[in-house]
C-alpha cells in the first residue's frame, strides 16, 4: 500500500512515502516561514508531495491514504488547525480539505502526540500493545494514549494533555496559563529557562553556563544535562529535582491509565539512562506495585523517523 505522510512542524514540513509495514521509501522536507500566506504555504506543499512521490517512483494516482500530522490545538474530526504554532497569523486552516483537493484519497489528522503514539503502536518495540502511552519529553510534555488498542481522544480532542495536568497547586505558571502544570517542571524550555533565572538571581557559579559555553542566554536543556553527568553539585541537585517531578507526573499516567508502556521521546532519546535510571527508582514512590510492575519504561527506539512514521500511522488510523 503506497502512503503520503506529511508532518507539519513548528519550522518545518516533511512529507514522505511509506508503506504498511513502516518503511519509507521516500522523504523530502522544507523550511516554512511565519510570514507564509496559506496559498504560498500550500503551493509549496503541494510541490513538495509531488517531487516525493517522483522520488518514490510513483504518481500521485498511486497514492491511498494520506496522513497528517500536526501541532495542536487543532480538530482531527473536522480537519482543521486551530491555531497553528509554526505561523501566527493563522487561524482554523482547514488542513484536511485543502490537501484532499491534492490527492484522490482519504485524508486524516492527527496532533503529532497522537501521531507518535500510533507510529510507536503500530512499529515501535511495543508494537501491537493494547495499552501505551507515548510522552512527547521535548520543549514541552504532550502525550498520546492508546487505551484498549485505540487511540484515546477524548470529548473534544484534549485527551493526552498530560503536560497540563497539575502536580503543584500554588507551583511554577504554565505557559497554559494554569498554575503547577507538570510541563511547568519537566517541559524543556520551562526547565532551562527556570535554570537560567535562577543562576542569574542568586548568582550561582555551575558548569550548565560553561556547557552553553559561558552564555547563561544559550543554556538549555544539554548543558543542564551535560552538567549534571559531570557531577556539577548545582546542576545533580537540580537534576534530582526534575527527575523527581517526572516521576510525579509518569505515576499519575501509569495509576489513571495502567498501561503496559510508557515510550519517552527526545530527552530519553538523547539522554537515556541518565534520565531513565532515577526515573525508574523514583517511581515506586508513587505508584502501586501492580501498576508499575506490569509497565516498561523506555526510551522511543524509532528515533528522528518517528514523525514520518508518525503520518504514516495517521493514514492507517481509520477512526
Ligand atoms: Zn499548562
């Protein structure tokens, strides 16, 4: 079966030909720009999908599915994007329809959560696992639930906002908004940013600065990890805090939801066991035995194709 997975990103789109199995045959991507109007947008798209599918050595006839994959808000059942992240001066784009006219097949959507959760169910290590939780574990914590083999959306497409569940009621505000959000205390950017106003206000000497390579503006969340690797006593203190915190938040997923997987993206990604390892000790704290003991804490092994493979999923997806 031939695919079309396009995933839209905050600077990026990349669209891809796939198949049922996961494999990609083709993959293109560009750059898009804020001040793009929806026409430039999807005039380029469009010539985007058409050079993938020459790539893949088919024509846009061959096409089946295709598949979408988007950062939120948006409306899947609808098609649209409610306010698209990569682009301000958008408004409820109706996604769906625009790139349906492109191609004589179904067209579906998905927010990019959702779509990596059903890319790690459908070719991931726990592949055909009917309980999975997919934590995003990027600048910020989005979640995608697969409960009972499908996908968790919820009443109006808010199901998986894990990020914005409250671990702290008088904490740290949320760019939400709310007050303690667990994205608050484990999203990259708040962390660096948190890390930065901190070592600024009380002045604080710590190998996170060197590792943004001495400029408390380029610190992130590498150098905090880089520095607490190498046993910087600020930066292993704030790291038990953090790590402290994801364990708070994963409990409340696992105890709600008791899933046989939790799969974490991009920070478990690059960091692995160092990130992995307080995790699972931490853990039991939280959570009942017969919870913990029925799931598996790991690392996403589809690495940088799990946005393909995201879109690819999405097309497979029927409801
Ligand atoms: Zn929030």
């Amino acid at each position: 079966m031939n695919l079309l997975g396009i995933d839209i990103g905050g600077t990026k789109t990349s669209v891809c030909v796939g198949t049922e199995e996961g494999t990609i045959v083709a993959s293109q991507r560009m750059q898009t720009g804020p001040g793009d109007s929806l026409d430039v947008y999807f005039g380029q798209l469009k010539a985007l999908a058409d050079a993938t599918i020459v790539e893949a050595g088919l024509s846009a006839a061959d096409i089946e599915m295709v598949g979408i994959s988007a950062p939120g808000p948006l409306n899947a059942r609808k098609g649209i994007l409610i306010a698209p992240p990569n682009n301000p001066g958008w408004k409820d784009v109706p996604v769906v329809a625009k790139v349906s006219e492109m191609f004589d097949a179904p067209v579906r959507l998905e927010n990019d959560a959702n779509a990596a959760a059903l890319a790690e169910y459908r070719f991931g290590e726990f592949r055909g696992v009917q309980d999975l939780v997919y934590l995003t574990f990027s600048t910020g914590m989005g979640a995608g639930i697969i409960a009972n083999g499908r996908l968790l959306r919820g009443a109006s497409d808010m199901g998986g906002e894990v990020g914005h569940h409250c671990v702290e009621p008088d904490g740290e505000t949320c760019g939400c908004g709310k007050p303690g959000c667990f994205e608050a205390y484990v999203g990259g950017r708040t962390v660096a940013e948190r890390l930065k106003a901190k070592i600024r206000a009380e002045n604080i000497t710590t190998a996170i600065v060197d590792k943004a390579g001495g400029d408390i503006d380029s610190v992130d969340h590498k150098a905090f990890a880089d520095a607490a690797r190498e046993g910087d006593p600020f930066a292993v203190a704030e790291w038990d805090d953090f790590t402290e915190r994801l364990a708070q938040g994963i409990s409340n997923v696992i105890m709600i939801l008791n899933p046989q997987a939790v799969v974490l993206g991009t920070i478990a990604v690059y960091e692995g066991d160092f990130v992995l390892r307080p995790l699972r000790q931490k853990l039991p704290k939280y959570t009942w035995k017969w919870a913990l003991d029925a799931c598996t804490i790991n690392a996403s092994a589809l690495g940088k194709s799990i946005g393909d493979l995201g879109a690819i999923a999405v097309a497979l997806t029927e409801d």
